[in-house]
C-alpha cells in the first residue's frame, strides 16, 4: 500500500517500526516526526478475528470525521496529530506526529528498580503528577475526556507528562469505546459480569479514578487493587468490581512495595474514599502541593507524616536479608548501577553523593543518575551507553578509540560485552571482538533487533510488525540461525529480558487487550523449543533480576527463593527456602560455581549453594 502526506508519497518499511500497539504501528519518518498508522482489517494482527477486524473497519471509517475536527490549542506537552497520512483512494490511514525521543512511559516510573536505579523520588513523582493535573484539568475545561486514560499513554521526559494516543479521546459527539480493565471506572462497568467491561460512557470522574489510581501505584510501587487475596473465585482484573482494595485485611501485601503507612491521612482516606465508597470527584490538588516527603536517618523509609510510621512503634536499623550463611560483600548508602561476578572476583559500579565509582573505589564520572544513561560492566571496563554512542572507561580513563556508534532498540543501544570481547549492532549487522579486531557475524534487521550473550552463547530476536522471529549465534563464529520461531501476538511488547545457560530462557512482558501477559519460552541451545507458558503478572511480577543455571531459572519471590524447571515440557515452580529468609521480588540473582550472589540497590551478599534443595 501507498501512503501520501499532502499528496506526496512517503516510504513506510517494517523496518522503520519502533513501536505498535492493539490498533496502530509507529513508524518513524524522519529525526523528528512519526507516523501513527491505524491497522486496516487486513492486517495480520486480526488473522481470522472477525470482530478485531470489524472494530477495525469501524475505527477507520469513525478517523474519517473524528480526526479532521480534532480539538485546537492544546497544551505543549499533548502530541496531537499534525498531518494527514492518506492511502491511494484519498481516505485517512494515520496521521504524523512530533517524535518525542529518550522519553519514558509512566509505566516505568511505578517500577521501583528502574526508579531507584535511575535516581527518580517521591519528590518528581510528585512534581509529574501536579503538571498531569494542570493539564488534565486544561482537557476537560476544553471538553475533551481521556477516556482510555492508562500508564501507557503518558510519556516522561525531564519531569514533564505527555499526552500520546489523542485520537481514541472523547469529544464533541465522538466517544471514546476503547479502555483498559486495570484503569477503568468499575462504576461504569456491567456488574453482571465478573470480569471489568464498559458499558458507560467515560466522563470526566472517571479520567480522575485513572489518574489517582496512576497516583498511588507510583507512590507505592503497587495498585490500588493489588496484593494476593486468597479466594481464588474473584480474579485479579475482576477485584475493582467488588472493591477489594490493597487496604483489605485478607490482602497479603507485596514485599517490594511501600506500606501504604508511609502515606499521610489525607491521602490515605482519599484512596479509601475512592475504592471502597465509590467517592469520585476532581482529584484534591492540595494533597499533592502539600505533600513534603522525608526520610528516616533510623530506617531510611521515607514518609509523608511529621514523623516515621515505622519507627514510630519500632525503631529499627536499616533492613537486610536475613537468610542463612550470608556474607555481605558490599553495602552504599548510594545506588548499586551494575554488576559482574566472576570465579575469582566481584565487579561493580555505584553511585554515591553524585560520583559513579568502580569496587576499587575510582571514580568513573561525577553527574546523577539518569533513566538515559545504560551500563556495562567487564573486568575492569566500563561501558557507558547513551542514545546510539557507547562509551568505554577503563579504571577512571576514557579510551576514545573504543568508542561504538550503535542501533537502538526500544530506545536501547544494542550492545553487549563478555569475556573481554564487545558484542554490537551497526546499521543491521551484527559484530563482534575478535583477536584481530572486529568480526562480522552476521545480518539482522536494523533498529528491530536486540540480543544478549551469556556463557559463549549468543541469542537474539528481531520484531517484524507481531512476529518475533529468535536467532542463535556462537559468538567467536560468522553466522547465525535465525530459525527459531515465536508464537504470534497483537499486543504490544513491555519488557523483554533472557537469560543463558544450558538453556535459553526468554522472557516477555505482553499488554494486549488493556491486560499484561508473562511469557516465558525456553529453548536448548540448538534452538529446539522446550516449554512455553503464559504467567499472570502477580506470579511473576518482574521479568529483570533472575538467574539461569544448570537447574532451571533462579528466582528471588516473596516466598522466598524459588527454582523454575522443565517437567515434561512444563514449567514448574519448586520452593528452595522459607518466606521468611530475606528474599523478596525486586532483587537480582547470579550464580558462580556454588555461590549465589544475592543483591538489591544497597547491598551484595552472597550464600551458598550447598543447602538448597527443591520441595
């Protein structure tokens, strides 16, 4: 198909994807717009789904008014659609917006690793959350409902939220149908159902449930309706119907998270108010401009109060894990960055009082944390990447001559290093340290394609529209099998991580329908798929932080440590401590030899092996 803006054709290749959702891909036009085009009914995604290609046809039909009334004079900080993407008989197939680069979902600010790791507070949270409000409240004084109001259509960048997905808003005559079950208005759903389905239109109350429940998971790194509750009969997603709130006694509360007792009263009852009385209404600004966020020198909890919730009742030190034949090897009052163990020695990078410094003490850099900054540990090399440039330190100095110009994906740099060698993607092709000089490996496909390597093994996937397609490489070799194929899907990619033993273990975070899917696929070395197996995410809440080893995948929880194996082409889940042993969602796992090494933003310990057996 041909597409044409004001007349003039334009070239759209799956190469240029870099990113999609249920209704729509991204393609990127030039180094400052994109192009959002709406998938026709044709579109593989809707493969043999009568009613997806139904809604489809009827999406585009509804674009035809709907985007040539669209509202003006916005606020700056909402992308709105700028110019008209046409096909050959002149219809409206998408529309060019401004290209907000290095910018974060808010999904990724309720994520404590990422905040922590980044340096992002209470504070910001704060700061982001009060611009929300003021153009919020800018929207609906111009008449327009978000209507599908969620962390994944809010982009951060510099503390400042930004509108994208306008077109699904709800304006003038044009309703907004679309919504996702962990943001909508349970008043607003059939309560014949058990699981949350709009049958009323979005209104403005509704646009300020989202946006509180958004609120609270970013201050506590859970949902409002989070948590386990043990009657299995009412669902995760079903729970805003029967206003079975974090706050409920039955609830078990999740470890990683912040007790809601860190919170003030005010908010406190606004949050009960709101998911227990069904209480709706502008969201109070003054709980936000009053709020003043503290932290404990006893605890190191921070909290809302005029004093700390915790130590109130109880004072204590600053909490570690309490696991059996722990050793620390390392403590910060800073943020641990990154990591590499090896047999004989511990490599790590930390932040601390605005310096990044290496284990041996030198200072790498000085300057603060950033969501944009990646980072690579191996041997005494650092490796620091931004945007498409990696840069290499080695003890404190920078080795210009090492220096690599990179592809991104996901707006990361495609690099990896290992064993002394670097691993890296340059306009589509693969390359590799070699021990005269830099070696091609192989073709992939530019901008689409990430990979990792682990115990001289290389794995990799590139994303051509709902394809995945996996490859395997040996990285001291020239080629590689791109013969591993994934399942299908329409949803939109959230995570990805993989971890490498004698297995390969790849693992993926999937938003389809408004609902997160974890997908887990494991391969053996020669690409021959094992098991696959599709998690709700209060299974398995965080795809970053496990471990791969000969036995399975390793796998810090809330109920302690646990070992994920293939049975007979099954995942099983097998227990390999108490509870109550230190361990909790949110740390990092590796293995060397017998050795576990347990580590968090603060800490690095490590255990033995010897006793861990599976139950």
């Amino acid at each position: 198909m041909q597409y044409f803006i004001q007349g003039k054709p334009i070239q759209l290749s799956t190469s240029k994807i870099i990113g999609q959702g249920g209704e729509a891909e991204i393609y990127a036009l030039n180094s400052k717009e994109v192009v959002k085009l709406f998938k026709s009914p044709q579109h593989p995604s809707f493969a043999n789904d009568k009613s997806a290609q139904k809604a489809a046809q009827e999406r585009i039909i509804k674009h035809q008014k709907k985007l040539r009334q669209f509202p003006k004079s916005l606020p700056s900080n909402v992308l709105v659609p700028k110019q008209f993407v046409t096909d050959n008989d002149g219809q409206i197939a998408g529309y060019t917006m401004d290209w907000l680069q290095d910018a974060q979902p808010l999904y990724r600010y309720d994520d404590r690793r990422f905040r922590e790791k980044n340096g992002i507070d209470h504070d910001q949270i704060t700061e982001i959350f009060i611009r929300l409000h003021q153009t919020l409240t800018t929207l609906h004084q111009q008449g327009i409902v978000v209507g599908d109001f969620n962390d994944l259509n809010i982009l951060i960048k510099r503390n400042i939220p930004y509108f994208i997905d306008t077109d699904s808003w709800q304006f003038q005559s044009f309703s907004c149908k679309v919504f996702t079950p962990r943001f909508v208005d349970p008043i607003l759903c059939d309560t014949n159902l058990n699981y949350p389905d709009l049958v009323l239109s979005h209104n403005i109350e509704s646009d300020w449930y989202a946006y509180s429940l958004l609120l609270f998971r970013c201050l506590l790194y859970v949902d409002l309706y989070g948590g386990i509750y043990p009657d299995k009969k009412i669902s995760q997603i079903a729970r805003p119907l029967y206003r079975l709130n974090i706050f409920n006694a039955k609830v078990k509360y999740p470890k990683p998270a912040l007790k809601f007792e860190i919170l003030n009263k005010n908010l406190i009852d606004h949050f009960k108010k709101l998911s227990e009385k069904d209480k709706r209404g502008i969201f109070p600004l003054d709980l936000l401009r009053n709020l003043a966020w503290q932290t404990c020198t006893s605890c190191h909890q921070i909290y809302s109060h005029q004093y700390c919730p915790t130590c109130q009742s109880q004072p204590i030190i600053f909490a570690t894990p309490t696991f059996t034949n722990k050793q620390l090897i390392f403590h910060t009052c800073g943020t641990i960055i990154a990591t590499q163990f090896t047999p004989h020695n511990h490599y790590y990078l930390y932040w601390e009082n605005g310096e990044f410094k290496r284990e041996t003490g030198a200072v790498i850099f000085k300057g603060d944390r950033h969501p944009d900054l990646q980072f690579w540990l191996d041997g005494d090399r650092t490796y620091i990447g931004k945007s498409d440039t990696v840069l290499c330190f080695i003890g404190s100095e920078l080795q210009p001559d090492l220096t690599l110009q990179v592809d991104r994906y996901r707006q990361q740099p495609c690099f990896t290093c290992a064993g002394g060698k670097r691993y890296w993607l340059t306009q589509g092709k693969l390359w590799g340290d070699r021990r005269l000089g830099r070696g091609f490996i192989g073709d992939v496909l530019d901008s689409q394609t990430y990979f990792w390597v682990e115990n001289n093994i290389g794995f990799g996937l590139y994303q051509v529209g709902h394809l995945l397609t996996g490859f395997i490489f040996y990285p001291e070799r020239q080629g590689i099998d791109d013969q591993i194929s994934l399942p299908s899907f329409s949803g939109e990619i959230l995570d990805i991580s993989c971890y490498i033993n004698t297995d390969i273990w790849l693992l993926l975070s999937v938003q389809q329908a408004g609902e997160i899917k974890q997908h887990i696929y494991v391969f053996d070395t020669k690409g021959n798929r094992r098991s696959q197996h599709i998690f709700e995410p209060e299974t398995l809440p965080q795809l970053q932080g496990h471990c791969a080893t000969e036995q399975g995948l390793y796998l810090a929880t809330d109920d302690g440590l646990q070992l994920l194996t293939v049975e007979n082409h099954k995942l099983e889940f097998h227990s390999l401590t108490p509870s109550d042993q230190g361990f909790e969602y949110g740390q990092n796992l590796d293995q060397i030899s017998t050795t576990l090494l347990l580590w968090d933003h603060h800490h690095i310990y490590q255990l033995s092996t010897a006793t861990l057996s599976k139950n």
